[in-house]
C-alpha cells in the first residue's frame, strides 16, 4: 500500500483504511475509542483520549503522526471542517432559525448579501494557477472526452456546465449520476479522457465512485467541491471550491454556477470560431425543426 504520508488530504477514515503497518495494542485501543466518539471525541485535548484508553498522550500524537497528520491540531481542523458540514445539511439547519419571522423584505436583501458574500469568499478561496489548469486540460482535449458529472443537489449544477461547454467542445458528454446506463458509458473512459465532476453536499456515493475509477484507470479527474475535505476533492487532480451559505436550511448554489460561467467564459475567449460554428448549425437545426412542425 502506498505510505499515508503522502496523502496529506486524505480524511481520518481514508487514513486508517490504507495504514498497512501493524497495529500496537496501544494503537488499536486509540482507534477503536476515536471510531466510536468521532468527530467529537477529537475535539478535545489529545490529553483526554490518553485518560479515556489508559495511555500517555505523546502515545495519542504519535499515533495520529503515524496516519500522516502533521499534527494533532490538522487532525481537529479536519474535524470541525467535518462538524459543520454535518451542521450545514438542511435537516441541521432548519432548527437553528429565530423564533421571530423576517419579512420578505428582509429576505430578499439578506440572501443578496449572504450570496454576494458567497461569491467573494469563493473568490479569495481559490487560486487562479487552478482556475487556468482547469481551462487548459479542456482547451488540450484534443480527441479525447470530458465528462461531467454531478448527482443528487448537484446535479443542475453538472447539467447547466455541461450544456454551455457542448458547444464549445463538441466531446462533452454528460453522466447521468442515477441512471442506469453509468456503467456503459463507463466501459468507454480510456486513460486519456477526463472527469469535470461537481460534488457539493451532501456527496452522492455514484460520484465518489465514478472519480475513483477515473483515477484508478489513470484518467484526469477535475472537480468543483465545497471544501478541502469532500471525497472527490481527494481524488480529484485540480479543485476549485465554493462557498454555500445561505438563509435557508437549503445550501445556496451561485457561487457554484458563477464559477460554471467563468470556466465557460475563459473556454469561449481562446475559441471564438468554433462556438461561433456550433452555435450557428443549433441554430439551423431549430430553423429546420420549426419548419418541420408547420
């Protein structure tokens, strides 16, 4: 097995199922207390865990140092990452309202804020060497195929940037995340192709399995995600991430389709002429459809 060290984004978890050596007694006794009591458990100093499971607490970082965490307080920042995001599902959230009810009024000019807000973060979040590396594995597809894919609450999200990139790049194909037919459309992803995949939680396990095999075949895996974190992050060449706050119990998506509008853009400026072509056979192919109806 490959040595964790080398994984520094895999989660806890993914830690622990690719850790190959053998495990003391001490050791298994701090996994089996952190299995049990996690994210919690992990919150608190790494002294607690040493009283709960009868060992010293540089026993604790040095178990944790062997799954490949720079330190004990990565391992918290992980956790609490993983808190929020558990806090952030809409059955979490739709118990932390106010007893008092806003106005529409105050509605509407809160979710502008909270978006605009989003986008901003979104923005400082992300680095612009990414941005372009993404631009650039499209723009060099050549015969290859990109593949989007997003299912569950993303979804529209892979829909609506698979609908502005066909016409830009005729080998855009879109994998329906529930559909039957995945593991046909499967059976045609060579090693040279590439995966676009939004997943944004609560992560669809058809998702995290399809980035998997792309990786696993040597295919490119590219991803618009919520966080360092998620799943296909980890499996995922080049991320780009989002910010989802919302005054709903719903996560808020803008963020995620402006970043769709952005890509499209930076594609559409390096090739002009041939979105320009695409654009005008649909557009004769809708002349001729509405001839065809009369």
């Amino acid at each position: 097995m490959a040595i964790i060290r080398a994984c520094t984004q895999m989660n806890l978890f993914a830690r622990i199922d690719n850790y190959s050596r053998k495990l003391t007694s001490a050791d298994a006794r701090i996994l089996d207390y952190v299995k049990g009591s996690y994210p919690h458990g992990v919150l608190g100093p790494a002294r607690i865990i040493a009283e709960k499971v009868g060992v010293s607490t540089a026993t604790v970082i040095r178990f944790f140092d062997k799954l490949g965490y720079q330190s004990y307080a990565q391992l918290q920042d992980e956790a609490r990452s993983d808190v929020s995001a558990r806090l952030s599902s809409p059955l979490a959230r739709v118990h932390l309202t106010g007893p008092e009810v806003p106005s529409a009024a105050a509605i509407l000019k809160g979710t502008f804020a909270t978006d605009a807000s989003n986008l901003a973060r979104t923005y400082k979040s992300n680095r612009i060497a990414d941005f372009q590396k993404i631009i650039q594995t499209i723009l060099h597809l050549g015969d290859r195929t990109l593949y989007v894919m997003g299912a569950r609450n993303s979804a529209p999200v892979a829909q609506y940037l698979h609908a502005n990139l066909s016409a830009c790049v005729p080998s855009t194909v879109l994998l329906a995340g529930d559909d039957g037919t995945l593991g046909d459309e499967l059976a045609k992803v060579g090693a040279d192709d590439v995966l676009f995949v939004i997943s944004i939680r609560r992560y669809a396990h058809n998702t995290i399995q399809v980035a998997k095999y792309f990786k696993e075949i040597g295919a490119k895996v590219v991803c618009i995600t919520d966080g360092k974190n998620s799943p296909v992050a980890q499996r995922a060449e080049t991320c780009l991430f989002v910010d989802l706050n919302s005054l709903s119990p719903f996560d808020s998506f803008t963020a995620a389709f402006t970043l769709c509008n952005a890509i499209v853009g930076a594609v559409v400026a390096q090739r002009r002429k041939e979105v320009e072509k695409s654009l005008l056979r649909n557009q004769k192919v809708s002349d001729f459809l509405r001839v065809f109806e009369k």
